[in-house]
C-alpha cells in the first residue's frame, strides 16, 4: 500500500487543475501514468481524493477560510490550499483514515513541494478543523 503515493499525485492533479492544467478531472486520471503503480485500494483513494475535492471544494473551502483567520483564500499558495482541501475532504468524507495520518500527510507534502513556512501553516489549520471536524 502507498497511501502517500497516492495523495502526492492527487495532489498534483488537483493543483494541475486549479491552474487551467485540465479540462475535467476524468482527463488528469486518464492521462496520469503514475496511478498504474499504485495498487487497486491505493488507485481507489486517488480517484476519491481527486472527485470529492472537487464536488465538494466550496464546502471544504468554507472550513478552511473559517481556520485561515485573516487570510482570504485568495492569498493562500495554490499548493498549499490544494493540500489543506484535500486534507479536510479526508477528514470530512474517509473517516476510516486516522486524523492523524491525515494531517502528518499533509505536512510532509507541504514539507516537500510548498514554502519553508507552509507546513506549520498547514498543520495549525488542520489541527483547529480537525477537532470540529472529527472532535480530535
């Protein structure tokens, strides 16, 4: 299982979109190459993060501007808005995955591919949603 695998290329599918990459999440599936090393329930979660961060983006968009206090969501790095959405929808949606482990891959994405400062950022955010979200 590479559940991290996973979120990584969800993650740039749904930043890819977010800048006009795309023109329907169905076409980032069909051309991500990299969803055939993942096995059949890691293949499963991708296509879950990638569809239920986008039909559900203004819901998940709300509890993130409700935590970002004093940052329009305008002003947040597209990175890094694209992992707090996809951390929230799995917080919200896949109440299987540990909170946990939600938020530690969400940081350690930001730690990868957003700015020095970002993954505190994220985590602090996270963090506060989750214990609505989830009572944690």
């Amino acid at each position: 299982m590479d559940r991290s695998l996973a979120r990584e290329i969800a993650m740039k599918m749904l930043y890819a979109a977010s800048l006009g990459g795309v023109e329907t999440m169905d076409e980032a599936l069909a051309q991500s190459d990299l969803k055939d090393t993942l096995s059949g329930s890691d293949k499963t979660l991708l296509e879950n993060l990638v569809a239920g961060v986008t039909d559900h983006q203004a819901e998940l968009d709300a509890v993130i501007e409700k935590y970002a206090q004093g940052w329009a969501l305008n002003r947040l790095a597209r990175v890094d808005l694209t992992i707090m959405r996809m951390a929230v929808y799995e917080m919200m949606h896949l109440p299987e995955i540990p909170v946990g482990a939600t938020i530690n891959e969400a940081v350690e994405l930001a730690k990868k591919y957003a700015e020095d400062k970002s993954s505190g950022f994220i985590n602090g955010i996270l963090g506060s949603a989750a214990k609505e979200i989830r009572g944690a």
